[in-house]
C-alpha cells in the first residue's frame, strides 16, 4: 500500500511531465510502425525474388525501430516509468490499423478482441508490476548476479533458447506463431535487465574516481549480452515476419516480450520483494485477461488459415 501512495502522489503532487509523454506517444507511433514497413518490405523484396536486405522500405522500418528505441529512452528520462511504459500499448493498436491500410491484413472480430484484451492486460501488469529500486550500485548488482536464483534462472532461460533455436525453430517455427514469439521474448530476460545494469557500471566507470577493472568487465560482459540478444531477436522477428502477420506478431509478442521482462527484472532486481497483495492480484488478473487475448488471437488466425485455404 506505501508503493501505491507513493506512485499517486508523486504523479498528483507534481505537473505531468507532457513533453515526456509526447515524447513516448510519437515513440509508441513509431515503434508501432516497425513491423508494418519491414513486412512490406519483405514482401516487396520477395515478389522481386532478391532479398529484402535491399529493400528500401525494409531499411525505413528498421531505421524506425532505432528511432522508437531512442525515444522510448528519452521519455524514460523525462517522466517516470507508471506513464511512459503503458502508453507503449498504442503502438500495438497503430500498428492493426496500418497493417490494414499497407498490407491488408484485417483482423476479424475475434482477432479485434484479442489484441485489445492483450493490450489492456499488459496495461495492468505494467501499472501494477514492482518498481522498487532494491538494487542501486554496482555491487549490490554484482552481489545479485551471483545469487543462485538469478544463476539457475539465466541458465534456464539459456536452456529454453537453445532448444528452441535449435530443435523447435526449424520444425515448427514457420507453422506455429508462438515459437518465434517465445524466442524474442525470452531474450528481452537479458536486454532490459542489461540496459539497466549498464547504467549501473557505467556509474563507477565514467565517475571521477579511477574505476577498478571488475567495473569495466562488468560493463562489457553486460555490453556483450545486450547487443547479442538484440541482433538475435532482430534475426528472429524478420524470420517471424516472412511467415505471420505483422499485427498479429506484434501484439503477442508486447504481450510475452513484457511479461518476460517484468520477470527478469523481478528476479534479478528483488523487485518482488514490494509487491503488495493488491498488486498481486492486479497481475494476476492482467495476466488472465492476457491469455485471454492471445487464445482469441490464435483463433483468429486459425480462422484465417482455414479461409485462405478454401479460397486457393
């Protein structure tokens, strides 16, 4: 109950910081846009027979996505993370509707419905999820890293993701959606908690006192497994793109891909240790109405499977 009065009181006690939330509005936009242009892309690149490496639209829907990341970062500066981070929900629901503009991917009523249950259940898991800062230098997160939970659930996860890259993907990647999803999201247990630890070491590399090298190790082991995670999950999502709708894609995969990183954050970080018993059941109920979103999604598509199949 302290954490709730304290995150209302700090969003009614002061001003809304609009540029922020400009800032994440036009970010979520952007971001929203991504999938959409690479799809295109792809698709444009495949009627050529080339690849779609070549391909103008491709490339606007990558330089796009870094230009979201830049400004979700911006935005996390300039207004706190209870506003910024479910504001990214209306990039899921930009992009249903340019899909349906750019590559004519409607989504029936079911699929309407699902995508924005997943998008109000993420809403709640974010407002709701712990946001306590247990961990606040660099070795109390060196001190983390080593706990044998945090060692058994990175391995776990490394687990998952070899099996899944390399016995999964191959079979059942191109007919199943929820294979590509589940690769990406699971990444997202190294890149935000990276991002955020990076911060952390950068604090006693960049200060005015000489660094020690476990700082500087730290900081690019850390460096080392963000931009690894981010060129696989960049792979994978294209991989995903050439067999799936993009609008279907991208709500299941900000479904996983946040509750992947809540996790991590929550294990890495002690963040669970300020979970109230409101919260709790907060999540619990985002996280029903989630899986309720994507049961109505993969019904949609199957649906369309079905359709496409008896209209050849």
């Amino acid at each position: 109950m302290d954490t709730e009065m304290g995150t209302d009181s700090e969003l009614t006690g002061a001003p809304l910081p609009f540029a922020g939330i400009v800032i994440a509005v036009v970010s979520s936009f952007i971001n929203g846009s991504t999938f959409v242009l690479q799809k295109k892309g792809i698709s444009r690149s495949r009627d050529r027979g080339g690849s779609y490496l070549t391909d103008v639209v491709w490339w606007s829907g990558t330089v796009a996505m870094i230009v979201g990341q830049i400004g979700n970062f911006l935005a996390y500066n300039v207004a706190p993370a209870v506003i910024v981070t479910p504001l990214g929900a209306l990039g899921v629901l930009f992009g249903a509707v340019l899909a349906s503009w750019i590559l004519q991917e409607h989504l029936n009523i079911l699929g309407k419905l699902g995508c924005v249950l997943c998008c109000c259940g993420s809403v709640a898991l974010i407002i709701h999820a712990p946001k306590a800062e247990t961990v606040t230098t660099r070795l109390e997160l060196e001190e983390r890293l080593l706990d044998p939970v945090v060692v058994a659930y990175a391995l776990l996860v490394v687990l998952l993701l070899v099996i899944l890259i390399v016995w999964i993907a191959p079979v059942h990647g191109t007919s199943n959606i929820m294979v590509y999803v589940a690769i990406c999201s699971l990444f997202g247990s190294f890149t935000v908690p990276s991002s955020k630890g990076l911060g952390l070491a950068a604090q006693d590399i960049f200060a005015d006192a000489p660094s020690s090298s476990r700082a500087l190790a730290l900081f690019l082991g850390l460096l080392g497994t963000l931009a690894v995670s981010i060129l696989i999950q960049f792979f994978f999502i294209n991989k995903a793109l050439e067999c799936y709708s993009s609008n279907m894609f991208e709500a299941i995969y900000y479904v996983t891909f946040t509750s992947t990183v809540i996790l991590a954050s929550a294990i890495l970080f002690k963040e669970w240790t300020a979970l109230t018993l409101t919260d709790s059941l907060a999540m619990l109920c985002g996280l029903t109405t989630v899986c309720v979103g994507v049961i109505l999604l993969r019904i949609s598509q199957e649906a369309l499977i079905t359709w496409k199949k008896k209209t050849d």
